[in-house]
C-alpha cells in the first residue's frame, strides 16, 4: 500500500509540475493573465519590489531544495523515492503561485510591431521551450521528474544510479534547460515592464543557482565534470572543446 501511495504522490507530483511550468510559459505568451491569483492590486507594495520578493523565495526554494544536504535531511522524513517526487511538487506549487500573485506593471519596454520579427521571435520562443524538454529527455526525462524513483519503488526493484553522459545537446552545453529558460523568458516580441521583472529575476536566479550546482557537481563526480566543463559552455554552446 505504501509502495502504490508513493507511486500516486509521483504522478501527481509531475502533473502537478508540468502545470507550473506550463503557467509560467503561457503567461510569458501572454496567454494567462499575471496576477491571477490577486484580489484587486493586491497588497499596498510598490510592484517591482512586491515582484521581486515573490521570485527571491521562488529561486530559494527551488535551490534550496536541490541542495544535496536538504536532500538528505528532507529523506529522513519521507521514503527516499518521493524526494524529488516532492521537489517537482514545490515547483509546480510555486510556479503556479510566482505567477497568480505576480503584479502587473503599466507600460512597455519594447514592442516589435514588424510581423516578420515578430514572428521570429515566436518561433525563437518556441524553440527555447521545446529545447528544455529535448534536453530533459536527453538526460532522463522520467528520473528527473521523480517518476522513474517512485515507479521502480512500486515494483520493487533496485534503482541504479544514472550514468554521467554527454549526448546530444550536452556535447556543447552543460545546462541546456536554464539555456531554454533563457531564451523563452526573453525572446517575446513585446516586453512589458511587467514582464521584465521576471526575465531579470529568472537570469539572476539561474546564474546563481547554476553556481551552486556546479559545485554540487564537482563534488560528486570530481575530475570527470572539472574536464566536462573544460570541454563546453555553461549556458551557450562550445564547439570543439
């Protein structure tokens, strides 16, 4: 029973997870609306600030839960199966929630009114977005999520650990998803000052999440990963590294 409670918190937890990130996406495609969680304007705060608070807990959150000391605290509470189950989880709350209480923000940055550029950088949009999930099933997509954990603890058979690889997308780039981030939160043919705020926040949050997770990485793999990164970019791509 535990085993099939486990399972069910997974795929919950990965639903729950695609629905963060499908918000967040949809409302830089202008598609959801920001702030649709508020009441009103929401609470009296200058809105830069209000924003900028809201994706500061955001990017502690998800570091600080992929900090292998959480990890290993966070595992003597719950089945070592569900713990990036619950991860994901966190992220889909809290992307959901960056986005329901995000403030709107009158006027424009930039606004490209020229449709073959604008269509262009929708395409480009598009690009970014399909490229983080190519990268996430060119590593795996299904343990990354927490499915693979909580299924192979349904079925009771051993769960061996993921090989360090360097394939597709990776044989250039060491974090191709933040480098599909990167490019869905910024190549939008209008720029509001709405939006801008959470372009900044997510580009700062990335670099400094990212410098946190290669030194996880250093840690755990040593040489090997010091000499991956010799080989390719962090975010853009190295070619004959």
């Amino acid at each position: 029973m535990q085993r099939i409670l486990i399972l069910l918190y997974g795929v919950t937890s990965y639903f729950l997870g695609v629905v963060g990130l499908a918000c967040i996406i949809l409302a830089l495609a202008g598609l959801v609306p920001y702030g649709f969680g508020l009441s009103g304007q929401g609470a009296a705060v200058n809105p830069v600030l209000w924003n900028s608070i809201l994706v500061v807990i955001w990017g502690a959150i998800h570091t600080g839960m992929a900090r292998p000391g959480f990890k290993r605290r966070l595992t003597k509470i719950i089945p070592e199966a569900a713990e990036r189950s619950s991860y994901i989880l966190m992220a889909g709350i809290t992307s959901v929630a960056l986005i329901a209480f995000w403030k709107t923000i009158p006027g424009q940055v930039w606004h490209i009114e020229t449709a073959s550029i604008a269509y262009v950088l929708w395409a480009i949009f598009v690009f970014g977005w399909v490229f983080l999930l190519g990268a996430t099933f060119a590593i795996n997509h299904f343990d990354l999520f927490g499915l693979r954990q909580v299924f192979l603890n349904f079925k009771n058979a051993e769960r061996p650990p993921l090989k360090f690889t360097k394939r597709a997308m990776y044989k250039y780039i060491r974090h191709p998803i933040q480098t599909g981030v990167l490019i869905g939160v910024w190549a939008t043919p209008t720029m509001t000052k709405t939006q801008i705020v959470l372009s900044i926040g997510f580009t700062l949050y990335i670099f400094v999440g990212l410098w946190f997770e290669e030194r996880d990485l250093i840690a755990e793999h040593g040489e090997d990963y010091l000499q991956y990164r010799k080989e390719t970019g962090k975010v853009l791509p190295k070619f004959g590294g």
